[in-house]
C-alpha cells in the first residue's frame, strides 16, 4: 500500500498594519503628557511614568519599510501576512516581523565543468536574474532561500548543458555557442520550474562563460583549424569551378577558339591549378602547340 503526502505550501497575503505616521503623533501626545504629569509633583509621577511605559510599548512596534522591501508577520509562529506597503509602519509589538528584500538580483554562477551532448568535457558558467515574488514561500517553505536558488542554479546547468554539443550539431540542432539566446531561454524555463517552490521568479539567464576543458582544448582548436580550412577549400574549389564552366562557355559562344576535349581538359586542368593553389601562378610561354 502506497501512502502520498502532500506538502501545504504557503502563500503570501497582506497584513494588516497601521500607519505609522499616526502612532508617531499619538506617542509624541504621551511624551507630553507624561512631562506634564510629572511637572505636577510626586504625587502625579506615578501616572506619568505609566505613560512612559505605555509609550515605549507601543514605540516597540513602529518599524520602516523601504521600497522593494517587505517585513513577514508572524504571531506565535502563525503566518499572519506580509507588509510591502513603504514608509513608517506600525504593528502590535507581540507580532515578530521577519525583512525580506523583493529586489532584482543578479547573479553569476561558479564555473561548472560538465559533459555536453557528445561526451566532451566542457567549462560553462551562466549570469541568473531573479527576484523573490512570494515572500512567505520564500521564509516559509524553504530553509535558506537563497542557498536553494543557488544550489538549484547549478542544477539546472548542468542539466541543460547535457543537452547540447558545444558546437557542430547534428541536422541543424541548435549548440551550445551557437544558438545561446535558444540555450538561456531553456535554461530559465528550466530554472523557474525548480525554484517556484521557494516562491522565486527568474526574470533572465545567459551564458556568461562557454569554453572546452584544457585537457581537450588543444585538439579542439586543432580540429576546428582543420574544419575551417577545409571549409575555405570547399568555397575556393566551389568557385574556380563555377569560373571555368562560365569560361568554356563563353568561349564556345563567342567562337574565339575551337577546343576538343584534350585541349579543354588541358584547359580546365591550367585553370584549376591557377585558381585553386595557394601561390600567384608562373606563366609560361609555349612556343610550339599542345602536341609537340
């Protein structure tokens, strides 16, 4: 018999507070009055004191809010909303309140080293930013928030890394340094699935840092040398090809000279070596004819 347990997730809600500016005025009326009790002899002392502590009790939960700031309530350990209004605020002082910064945050992962699609290791780091949305899942549901998001960052890295080769994908697949914008919208979609539990959204993710590991960087860079040479033989041989067509071409069109096939062959073997070798070419002239 299989038991499934649920886990109640908690959600933020406003709180109810006062407006601080208010209270303020209110203990700047007991101050007075308590210096006035005072002013009339021992007898009204007593009083005055009472004002006082009265005062610095209800002093005791006046609290500031700043913008993008917001303070969690909490009465014996019950959930009872969170404050994001900005300015002076007030609560009743038994209330424990709990700040919480829902500011954009930026960060840069460590550089992970990780194997791409095709088994080769690779060194790759991201740039994440987010911000923390739900405050009460974010103090409430996970133990250190910000420790999560991290750990979780590094997770999902790794994981969409495995899904890419650095580079050279096959049928058009998009790779890792070629199509980072398709990379950095996985990862994030990736990301936001494994942080939502913590009540946090991730607004961004790049790809800050993508290189082969040393111990393969040497031969990498050697192959993609070799790649990118064999491609401009491709282009160069492409070309001087498509020359030599349109010449014979021509030629035939304008009748400037009748060639069979031994001298067009002798032809196209003069201009391909022309066209096609890595030094200016050396004319020679021939006296005689191709036959002799």
């Amino acid at each position: 018999m299989t038991t499934s347990h649920t886990i109640d997730r908690t959600g933020e809600r406003p709180a109810t507070t006062l407006n601080g500016g208010l209270i303020l005025i209110g203990l700047i009326a007991l101050a007075l009055g308590a210096l006035y009790l005072f002013s009339l002899g021992e007898t009204m002392a007593p009083w005055g004191a009472a004002l006082v502590v009265l005062g610095g009790l209800i002093g005791a939960g006046l609290y500031a809010v700043q913008p993008n700031l917001g303070y969690a309530l909490t009465l014996f350990g019950d959930y009872k909303g969170t404050d994001r209004k900005a300015g002076l605020r007030w609560v009743a002082p038994w209330y424990l309140r709990k700040k919480i910064s829902l500011r954009v945050r930026n960060i840069t992962s460590e550089v992970l080293k990780v194997n791409d699609k095709r088994g080769n290791p690779i060194e790759i780091a991201a740039n994440i930013v987010w911000r923390v949305t739900d405050s009460a899942q974010a103090l409430f549901d996970v133990d250190d928030y910000q420790t999560f998001v991290n750990i979780q960052i590094e997770t999902a890295l790794r994981e969409v890394a495995t899904h890419y080769a650095y580079d050279h994908g096959e049928e058009d697949e998009p790779t890792l340094r070629a199509d980072a914008q398709a990379v950095g919208d996985r990862l994030r979609v990736d990301l936001q699935s494994r942080v939502i539990v913590a009540g946090v959204t991730v607004d961004e993710a790049h790809l800050m840092h993508l290189a082969y590991a040393p111990e393969i960087a040497g031969a990498m860079l050697r192959r993609q040398q070799a790649e990118a040479v064999l491609a401009a033989r491709r282009t160069i041989v492409t070309g001087a090809v498509n020359m030599v067509e349109s010449a014979l071409m021509q030629l035939a069109a304008k009748n400037v000279v009748t060639l069979d096939d031994e001298r067009k062959a002798a032809m196209v073997s003069n201009l391909l070596v022309v066209l096609c070798g890595d030094r200016d070419a050396q004319p020679v002239v021939n006296a005689g004819t191709l036959y002799s």
